[in-house]
C-alpha cells in the first residue's frame, strides 16, 4: 500500500493552472456541453457532456422517499445513514412517508408534492421508483436515486423495466444513479487528510471498498459514485465530472460493463485533456468474466480486445486487480510529473537488486546504466567489489550510518533518475528503521519520485507503519510487483498526456468528395464483389493493382496485354469472400493460352460450385512487398472499428492485429503498428528491404475516413492481402470485399 498525504505530493502543474484559470474547454458551458457542440461528419458529439454533479454530492435540500425508524425495516437503517450523510454536508433532510407524522423526530411529509421545499436530491427507497419519477419532475428536483433491484441484471424482463424507467427518466429532466445501487455515495469521507484525491466509480459497490479504505493510511477520497445499472447517469458522466474537480488527483473506476462506448472515450479524452490520470479494472476480459458482468449489470461488455485497446488509445490505464487500482490510483494521484524516466533500484542485497531488475526490464522499465563518474562517487562509500551501475547494491552496512543517505542523495542526484526504488525484502532492525528514514527524508528533498517496497507478511513494523506510511512524499508498496505496475503506468501517464492531442479536435466535420462518390458505389444489404470493393477503395484514394473485369476468354486476352504479364486472374462476385480455397484465384500467367485456360477453369468451378460471377478479374501481378490486413468492423460499443495487421492467407492463424477506434491520428496509426508481433518484417528481415511504412500509415487513416464517413452503411471491409511494397514505392490493395448494410 502506498502511504499517507498532507499536502506535498502535487499534481501536474499544467492542470493546475488550468483549473485555477478557469481555462475549461469551450463546450463546457454551466458544467454541461454546450447544445451546439461540435459533430463530426457522422453526426456524433466531439465532446463530453459534463453533467453538473455539484448538487448531487452537495446538495442543500434532499428527500428521502419511504423513510422509516421503525426498528427491524431496512429503509429504518438507510434513512439513519442518510440523516447523519446530510449533517455532515450542510443539507436539509425533509423524510416523506404517506402515513408517518416524523421520522426520527424530524417531520415527514405525505408525498413529494407537499415537500416544504424544492430538493436537489431525491432518495427513493422504494420497490418500484417509476410512479415516483413523475412526480419528482413535477417538482423540479434535480437529482435521484433508485436503489431498488430487479431490473436489467436480472434478465430480459428486468432489462424491459429499466428501459421504461430510463424513458421516463429522460422524459423528466432529472438525472437518476442506478437502479441497483447502493448507499456508497453517502459514505463518511475523512475530512482531515490534505493533498490531491481519489475519486472512486464503482459498478458494484463492493469492490470499492478496499479503495475506501485507503484512507485508513492516510489517501485521501473525494468521492464515491455507485453507478449500479446505470440506467441514466454512467461511469462516463462521472469521469468527465470528476475531471473537472480540482481536488481530484485521480479517477479510480471498477466497470463491468460499458453503457455508452462513446461517450466512455469522450469523457476519457476530456480526462486526457486536464491532464487526470483514469485507472481502471474492466472485468471481462474472459468468455467467463463476460457472462459474469453480463449478468450483473445488464450490460454489453463489448469485445475485451477492442475495449482493451480503446482504453489505452485515450490514456485509460487498465489494471487487473483491485490492488493494482489502489496502488496505482494512489500514486498518480499524488506523485509530481517525472523529471526524467530513468528508474534506479538500490538495495542491501545484490539478489533483491537484481530479481527486482529483471522484473522491471521486463515490464519496460528504463533503467539507465549509471555514469562512470557516478558510480566512482558511490564507491566512495560503497565498497568497491560490489556493483553500483544499476541496481546499486551497498552491502547492507552502509544504511546503518551516515553513508546511507549520501548514497541516496547521490542517485537522486543524477540528470538520468526520475525514480528511486529501494525494495526492502524483510524488516532487519535498527539498519532497515535507518534506511527507511534516510529514504523519507531523501524524498522531502527531492521532486523526484521515491518508492519502497516493504516486503515483510507482517506489515506491523513501526518503519513501516510509522515512518513511511506517516510520509507525504514516499510511496510505499506491499509487492514488487504493484510497484512495478504503479511506476509504469506513473511514467507512461506523463508521457502520454505531454504529447496528447485530441483526436476529436481532429475529427472530419463534413463529408469529403470520396464520400459521394463512396455512396454511389454502396448496395444496402449486400456484399461487394471484389471488383466493386476495390472500386470503393479506389474513391478513397487507396492503390489497387491495374485490373480488368472481363465475361470473355478473348476479352482476357486482351485484358492481360493491355494490364502487362505476368498477370493474376480471380473469380469476382458478391459471394466470394474466400476465393483461394475453392481455387479460383490462378497466378503467374505468362502467355495468352494460360490465360484462356485459366479463364474456362475459373468459370467451370465457380459453375460447379454454384458461385454467381460478375466476371473474372486480370490483375497485375505485385509479388514483393510485405502482406497487411487492414479492414473496418463494427463493434457493439463502440461503433466503427480499424484493424491493421499481418495478412495474407495465415491471417486467422497468426492473428497478430492491432485496433483503434475512429477518430485517430497518425500518432496511433503508427503505435498500431509498433504493437505487432510481427513488426520486424516492415523493417526488412532476411535481406528483404524495409517496407513502406509511410504508405502503410496513409492506407490505415484513409480507411479510417471512409468507416467514419459511411457509418453504418459500411458494416465490415477487408482488405487482404495489403502488399506493402519496398520503401518509397507504395501500398497495393490486392484483394478487398465489402459488405453494406
């Protein structure tokens, strides 16, 4: 676990001044986007509705529907916490309940219309909130909240309920948390803690808990929101809320299920934009975990790789477990911005050093090989035989005098170091007391990062109960593990929001002239022949090889002299999305009787086969280059997708694909393709020259133009093999299919 804050650990500076300005983007405007926002050419929003959530954490004025003190009812509990929730934030509390005079000595009221008042905040207690809706609209209250289950968690019935419910929500004017939510919003936050906070979304409530209870180390929480079903407010509206607060330092998120792909990405591109580091756990990552968060919230959870990597395209750092979005939340919350990447480790112990090393190369942890004046100033006090390049191990005696903090300094020191990590294997009194208070007062000192892993089971050892928990600047972990998960998303967070741009800002507002000329070529319902798709990629400017579509052998022929042998002849039609295996594709024809041949063969198979043919294609053959698939799918979440990957005919084998979700630029296009496994082939292996990534790049965001351009009326293109040639010389599409919705 990470230790405690009082104020010193800040956030990035830019944000700071951002908030301090009041410098918000221009489409938020009263804490809500601005009703003449921004669309892009498919008519979707370019930028988060940020709801105003004030008066739902603060309000002056709240009812409580269903109220109760008899003894024994479950409402009796809840309305006892909320009472005491609304003492502590300053409201007034008006229970309403048709036949009870007071609750709990305060007056109650027969029903929503007799309030005395007009409430933020209404809490339904009650088993069905939809005749309540109606009337709280009536009554212009802003806000409520629906604790009741029974709905879409729990199959196709629920699922019709809370649709009515949201219906009737939207009908309102209200914003409504849950249904199957719980009182997580109203916990008692601790009050006596300073420095940026944790601001926590959780779709079951349950697992925030080991977050809340950060506070018992000293991390602060700002905020709690129990999303539950969400069948109005959603994770989306929090994190776009939460990043306007200047108390946040990070959004910590447990989410089983995505309501809205698009508005998640928005909410985290304005994250991105303030500069608020969003950590989250995405259950579903297996067939298992799908059906299991499925079940629970009601809710697609969307495929995990497309999920996975739209997280990561706006700067969501996913984590596995809910240690690793404590850990990791806490530091980014509170750590300044890295002064350099460089990661040292230092130990007592040449194999804790060097274990640690290892796990953290692996990982992508920097760590810098230290100067030769360095390591001759450590050797000062470090003895000789030992190694000081990095890991830095002293031998154990240095820490238990005046060396040790001399050693630490001089580390800290170095241009290189953004980070010092000190694992401490097991409690080994008075050196380990010594070091780990050379280390916390190192850390006051410095604006670098430094941690402690504090290996012992036992974790009642006052060097670390006392002296680092007790620490605002040292961040202490339990695993190395969690350490080396906390430093990298800490360090690849800073890198990613330094060179962020928004790829909305970017995003295309109006149709190209390649869209008309796209939309004529379209066939609602159908698929395109191979012909017909090339002819769509052809009006996005991609390169197709020089072809002819021709119904005769004698036209093809003359086709494969006008195109220049040797050529390539394939069967087009509507249906043939695997040509190769019913062998109708023949290559490397030289000579006019081959190609008659060829024709009559493809003919009768595709007769035999029952395969409707527009014709047959001659192609140009294109044989060296690199075989790329690149293609548009449509992902339940999130709409349009982008896939890019090795081609050819082991595509389904090798499945080495990355992904992206429109709109993008070529930033991502080109981390795309650094996540391939087999990227080294582009590069030129074997003697083959490099590949044309540029061409490469271009043919991925045209495609990326023509999925957010024609929507939904393209529902999937393939394009493979995608030869990319030799550099400087291009990228050929030689075979591609469309379908159209």
């Amino acid at each position: 676990m990470l230790g405690s804050t009082h104020g010193t650990f800040t956030t990035d500076p830019r944000r700071a001044h951002v908030v301090a300005c009041g410098e918000l983007p221009p489409h938020a405007v009263h804490g809500r986007a601005d009703p003449a926002q921004d669309l892009d050419v498919s008519g979707r929003p370019l930028h988060a509705d940020v709801p105003d959530l004030d008066r739902f954490f603060r309000p002056e004025s709240v009812a409580v529907i269903g109220a109760s003190d008899a003894e024994g009812r479950p409402n009796t509990g809840i309305t006892r916490q909320l009472i005491a929730w609304a003492e502590r934030v300053g409201a007034r509390l008006h229970p309403v309940h048709p036949t009870r005079p007071s609750v709990f000595g305060i007056p109650c009221f027969p029903s929503v219309a007799d309030l005395p008042e007009q409430v933020d905040l209404a809490v339904l207690l009650v088993g069905d909130p939809l005749p309540v809706i109606e009337q709280l609209a009536e009554e212009k209250v802003r806000f409520a909240v629906a604790f009741a289950s029974g709905f879409a968690e729990t199959g196709e019935e629920g699922a019709a309920a809370q649709a009515r419910l949201a219906a009737a929500v939207r009908r309102s004017g209200l914003r409504l948390l849950g249904p199957n939510t719980n009182l997580n919003a109203f916990e008692k936050f601790r009050d006596d803690l300073e420095g940026p906070a944790i601001a926590l979304i959780t779709q079951s409530g349950h697992q925030g808990r080991p977050l809340f209870t950060l506070q018992e180390l000293g991390i602060r929480l700002s905020h709690w929101a129990p999303t539950g079903n969400e069948a109005d407010l959603e994770t989306a509206d929090f994190i776009s809320y939460f990043a306007g607060q200047p108390e946040v330092g990070a959004i910590a998120a447990y989410v089983e299920g995505l309501k809205d792909g698009r508005a998640f990405l928005l909410a985290a591109d304005r994250a991105a934009r303030q500069g608020v580091p969003v950590v989250a756990v995405k259950v579903g990552r297996t067939e298992t975990g799908a059906r299991m968060a499925a079940s629970h919230t009601g809710k697609l959870t969307g495929a995990d790789a497309v999920v996975d990597a739209a997280m990561r395209q706006f700067g969501v750092i996913r984590v596995d477990g809910l240690d690793e979005l404590q850990d990791t939340s806490a530091l980014l919350a509170r750590a300044r911005p890295p002064k350099a990447d460089g990661v040292v480790v230092y130990s007592i112990s040449g194999g804790t050093g060097a274990h640690f090393s290892d796990l953290a190369t692996e990982a992508g942890l920097t760590l810098p090989t230290l100067g030769d004046a360095k390591q001759a100033e450590l050797h000062q006090w470090i003895p000789e035989y030992l190694n000081v390049a990095n890991p830095v191990d002293n031998g154990g005696h240095p820490v238990g005098d005046w060396r040790g903090r001399r050693i630490i300094d001089a580390i800290l020191d170095d241009p290189e170091v953004g980070v010092l990590i000190c694992p401490i294997t097991g409690p080994f009194p008075p050196m380990s007391d010594k070091l780990a208070q050379d280390l916390v007062d190192a850390a006051e000192q410095t604006d670098k990062l430094v941690c402690v892993v504090w290996g012992s089971p036992v974790g009642t050892e006052d060097a670390y109960r006392t002296t680092l928990l007790g620490s605002s600047r040292v961040a202490t972990f339990r695993t190395f593990a969690n350490c080396i998960t906390a430093v990298r998303a800490y360090l690849d967070h800073h890198r990613f929001t330094a060179a962020y741009r928004s790829p909305f800002d970017e995003a295309p507002r109006s149709p190209s002239p390649s869209f008309r000329k796209a939309q004529a070529l379209m066939r609602p319902g159908q698929q395109l022949s191979e012909h017909a798709a090339k002819q769509l990629l052809r009006a996005y400017g991609i390169r197709v090889p020089r072809e002819q579509l021709v119904t005769s052998a004698a036209a093809a022929v003359r086709a494969a002299g006008l195109v220049g042998y040797p050529v390539v002849m394939k069967a087009s039609g509507p249906q043939l999305a695997h040509k190769t295996e019913l062998g109708l594709v023949k290559v490397g024809l030289t000579s006019a009787s081959q190609v008659r041949d060829a024709y009559r063969e493809l003919t009768d198979i595709a007769r035999y086969e029952g395969v409707s043919l527009d014709g047959v294609l001659v192609c140009q053959m294109v044989e060296r280059g690199v075989e790329m698939v690149v293609g548009v799918t449509h992902d339940s979440l999130f709409g349009p997708t982008v896939t890019v990957g090795l081609g050819g005919v082991l595509v389904e084998v090798l499945r080495d694909a990355a992904v992206r979700v429109p709109p993008f630029g070529d930033d991502q296009a080109k981390a795309m393709l650094l996540e391939l496994r087999g990227r080294a082939l582009l590069d030129g292996v074997r003697g083959a020259p490099p590949a044309d990534v540029d061409a490469l790049v271009e043919v991925v965001l045209r495609v990326q133009r023509m999925a957010l351009e024609l929507g939904d009326e393209l529902a999937e293109l393939d394009i493979n093999p995608l030869m990319v040639l030799p550099r400087g010389q291009g990228a050929v599409a030689l075979d591609a299919f469309a379908v159209c919705r």
